[in-house]
C-alpha cells in the first residue's frame, strides 16, 4: 500500500513526501517496503515520527539510527532526509523542523500505536489542538515500560523522561495513513483506540477521523475487538 502511494505521488507530481515510524511493529513493514519494485527514491523525502530527547544517534535506541540502518542506508540516496535531532536544543529542533515540513504535503505516513494507545510520542492525555508541527513531551511510565520491554534500555532509569514529537494535527495532515499494529500486548491499545469514542485518554482513536487511513492489525492484536467489529458512531 504504502508503496502504491509512493510510486502514484511521484507520478503525479514528480517526488513523494513519506514519513516513517519505528519500533518493533515496524520491522516487517519497513522490510517489505524495501523490497517492493520501481519506487524512485532519488524524488523521495523522508521524515521521522519522533525521537528521544539528549540521547546519541550511537545508541541502540537511537530512532536515528533505527532509520539510517534498517532503511536509508539500504535504499539509493533519497531526495531529502529530515531526521529528528535529540541532542539538539529541543525548542530549535522543533522550530527547525517546522519550517521543513510545512513546506510540504506527506503523501503517506506509516505509524504504530504504543501500548498506553500513543500515537507518535503522543502519551495521553495527548494534545489535540495544537498546531506546531513537533513538539516536546513528556513520556509516561507506560511508554517507557514499553521501551525497557522491548529490550531497548537495561533498565528503567535508562530509558529518557522526553522526546520530540511530531504532533497529532501534524501526523493527520498526511493525505494517507497506514498504522500496522502487531501483537497480543498491542490489543487492548487497538480496542480502546477503536471502540471508544476519540478522546485524548486514547490517543489513537484520534485516526477514526481521517478520511484515509488503514489499520493493519494481526489476530493477536484484534484480539479483543468485538465480532462484528463496528467503528463507533461519531
């Protein structure tokens, strides 16, 4: 799907604007879009969800490097790479990045929901209204059991109290979302996001009002949703 999108924005109008998660749930999504055909990536501009505030891109946690090693450097140079500098002055960083995507319109994002239904860094209560394109925040003891979980620090104390952010009004203005969401400890996220009214407390349910956007679960995260399974009314 998301390399349909790509190859159609190019040829329409000639390069692509993607944005990319990282994480887990998404090493088998990154894995086949690299191994999909004819996607030109010399006209593609990439952009990152979110990364920790004050950590080196030498980590292993590092988003930064998550893209360049799992991605960037197993693809042709891309037309632009807009990676999310943590060891920066966040309030610049933010600001730096701004002025780089408002200049342009995302073709496709590809995103995850976090275990506490984060979208992006965005724990809840997330911040709905805000219009800045990135954003400092403060990741909670859910968000960042996750990240200890998911082996990606030796421990609690390890894992950073702050990241940046892309916000949620940002990551809807993508003309096209695709959220895949594996796994059982993703399932109760997925039926809270998807079977309660949107609400800040479940930051994901924020995608039940795009007009395009595909959520890609397996039978272990779709676990706990209710058969029929019906979006609620807005």
């Amino acid at each position: 799907m998301a390399a349909v999108a790509i190859r159609d924005a190019i040829l329409r109008n000639g390069t692509a604007n993607i944005i990319l998660a990282t994480g887990t749930s998404q090493f088998h999504t990154l894995e086949q879009l690299l191994a999909e055909p004819d996607i030109d990536w010399s006209r593609v501009t990439l952009f990152h969800l979110d990364e920790y505030i004050g950590l080196p891109d030498t980590h292993g946690a590092s988003f930064r490097r998550y893209l360049r090693e799992r991605f960037i450097q197993k693809i042709p140079e891309l037309a632009a790479t807009h990676l999310i500098d943590g060891q920066n002055d966040p309030a610049a960083e933010c600001q730096r990045l701004a002025g780089r995507i408002r200049s342009v319109t995302i073709d496709v994002a590809l995103v995850g929901i976090g275990e506490n239904g984060h979208l992006a860094f965005n724990d809840p209560p997330a911040d709905f209204d805000t219009r800045q394109p990135f954003i400092v925040v403060d990741l909670d003891l859910d968000c960042r059991k996750q990240q200890l979980g998911e082996g990606w620090f030796p421990s609690l104390h390890d894992v950073p109290r702050q990241a940046i952010s892309m916000s949620i009004h940002q990551i809807l203005a993508s003309k096209q979302i695709i959220c895949s969401v594996p796994e059982l400890r993703k399932a109760a996220a997925v039926h809270d996001c998807l079977t309660q009214p949107v609400n800040p407390l479940h930051p994901a349910s924020i995608l039940q009002t795009h007009p395009d956007c595909t959520i890609l679960l397996d039978k272990a995260s779709a676990s706990l949703l209710p058969e029929p399974f019906h979006l609620p009314t807005p």
